[in-house]
C-alpha cells in the first residue's frame, strides 16, 4: 500500500495514511515507519479501529514491549484489565465504568496531565509509545506533544555545555505526588518496584543523529547538585522544550492510533470531565533494547 504523508507542524509531527497496523507489517514498511519517524518523531495514524491484539503485535516490530508495573502493587481492584503489554491510560474500571475519585489507578492518571516521556523512569531506554483512541470523550482530553530536539537546538550554547555529562534521578512517583496523587498512597510496595534510575539529560537518538533534551515531570533531582538547584534546571528546561511553539495538540478522533518516540519528545494529556466522560485509551510501549532478565516480549 503506497505511504503518504502530511506534515501536522512547522518542526516535527506527521500524519500517515497507507498503513494499516497488526501482525503483518512487511520488513520495508517497518523500515519505512523507522524513516518517518527519525524525521517527525511523533506519527498519526487515522482510522486504525485496531483490535488489543493487533496493536500488541506491531508494538514488537519496533523493540522489546514494555509491560505495566505501578497501578498492579494497588491490589485487586487495580488489575489490568487489558492483555500483557498493554497500558491502560484510560478512566474505567474492571466493571466497564467510570473510575471512582478515589480509585489508585485514576490517581495515578493525573499525573500523565504533566509534562512528561513514558517509561523515563523505568533503568532501561524506552523508545517509542502507540495509543489508540477506543472511546474519546465529546469534549477536552487531547494529547498534547512537544520536540525536545527542537528544544535541545535552541539552547543557548553555554547551556548546551552545562548539560554536557549531566544525569538527572526519574521516578515515577516523583511526578505521581506533582501531579496530585497523595503521597501516602505510596508505600514500599511502589517504591520496591519502581525505583528512582539515572538518566544522561541529553541523549543522541540513533536513527536521526540528533541531540534530545530527557527531561519532564518523572525527572526530580540532578545527582551532585543542591535537590532546589537541580529541580528549577530540570523544570527550566522542560518548559523551554515546551513554549508553544514547539507543541503539536493531537485532537483524538476515535480509531486513531498515535505513536511518538520518547527519547526525543514530551507528551501530556489535557484536561476533561472524568467524572462524568469515558475515555478509553489503550498503549504499548517498546523499549530500545532489552537485557535477558526484564519483563519484556
Ligand atoms: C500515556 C499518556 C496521554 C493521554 O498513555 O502515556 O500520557 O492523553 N497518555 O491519555
Ligand atoms: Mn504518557
């Protein structure tokens, strides 16, 4: 099927017509896909209507899929209720309803309303996130993308050599407490098994050679530096990657499928009544690479 593409923003962002994803991709439209997405670094794909299956399966032809971890040490009740290696971004329960205020998955939710790259806190590199839009609420919750790389360019070169060397600590229950979950939801539990890792601030994205900023809300403290002075450099440079100008706001129609590539842009979701909207969004994750102990496929 011939492959088109239409840019979506002046630095980054395209949406692609001609591929349908599931199990039978061939090797050149994977490699196609790898092209596009070294360019644009997040990727549209319209009217996929894909099946947990499908979506499973084209996740694998770009890396290792990540598994969830964080919502499941909740107990019972927190259960994924999708296949393995699918995260559940959406509001509902393992009844089919709305999610209660109190619930520690829709807690945990909020956070994924700040700036952030998926999996940043997990020790090995992620790379790419797909998200499928089952059920799109009638008003708000769009995804909105920004380029780190753009942002990375148009660093001041004194800056650009300050971050030369510099790792910055991510976890996830960093940006889980900043975006509103009460910290004592957080026990050792959560903490066991998702510790803080360390991740280099600027990073080189093999595909396309270009130089990225790894920042966001998971990233808290940088190692060797005062825990404030850390912070308002972290929180500075994720708000010059994410000035306006460098932001794609992904409006969802339902059967879309959104890919973007984490090493290299920051993504949050946008606000709507989730007391009263269902939101069904469904996404794998794949990692760069992974080692032979890691719970992934
Ligand atoms: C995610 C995420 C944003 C959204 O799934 O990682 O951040 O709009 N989702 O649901
Ligand atoms: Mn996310």
């Amino acid at each position: 099927m011939a492959l088109t593409v239409n840019a979506l923003h002046p630095v980054f962002a395209a949406e692609a017509t001609g591929i349908k994803i599931g199990a039978n991709i061939s090797p050149e439209t994977v490699e196609e896909i790898e092209n596009l997405m070294a360019v644009y670094a997040v990727l549209v794909l319209r009217d996929q209507n894909c099946t947990d299956e499908e979506q499973v399966a084209f996740a694998k032809f770009f890396g290792p899929r990540e598994s969830p971890a964080g919502a499941t040490t909740y107990g019972p009740q927190n259960a994924n209720r999708l296949p393995m290696y699918m995260f559940d971004a959406g509001n509902i329960g393992l009844d089919g309803e709305i999610l209660p205020l109190d619930n520690a998955r829709r807690q945990m939710r909020l956070g994924d309303r700040l700036w952030h790259s998926d999996s940043s806190f997990n020790p090995l590199p992620t790379k790419w996130s797909m998200l499928s839009g089952r059920v799109i609420p009638p008003e708000g919750g769009n995804t909105d993308f920004a380029d780190a790389r753009a942002g990375y360019d148009s660093l001041p070169e004194s800056m650009k050599q300050k971050l030369e060397g510099l790792v910055a600590e991510h976890s996830i229950w960093h940006s889980r407490v900043k975006g509103g979950m009460p910290a004592e939801m957080i026990g050792t539990a959560q903490t066991n098994i998702l510790p803080p890792v360390y991740q280099p601030i600027v990073r080189t994205i093999p595909r396309s050679g270009r130089k990225s900023l790894m920042v966001g809300s998971h990233a808290g403290r940088i190692p060797g530096m005062p825990t404030d002075e850390g912070r308002k450099l972290l929180e500075e440079l994720t708000d010059h990657v994410t000035q306006p100008k460098y932001i794609y706001s992904h409006v969802w129609k339902q059967g879309d499928l959104v890919m973007w590539d984490n090493r290299c842009t920051l993504h949050r979701a946008t606000p709507f009544d989730d007391t009263k909207f269902k939101r069904d969004m469904r996404r794998t994750t794949c990692a760069e690479f992974a080692p032979s102990w890691a719970a992934v496929g």
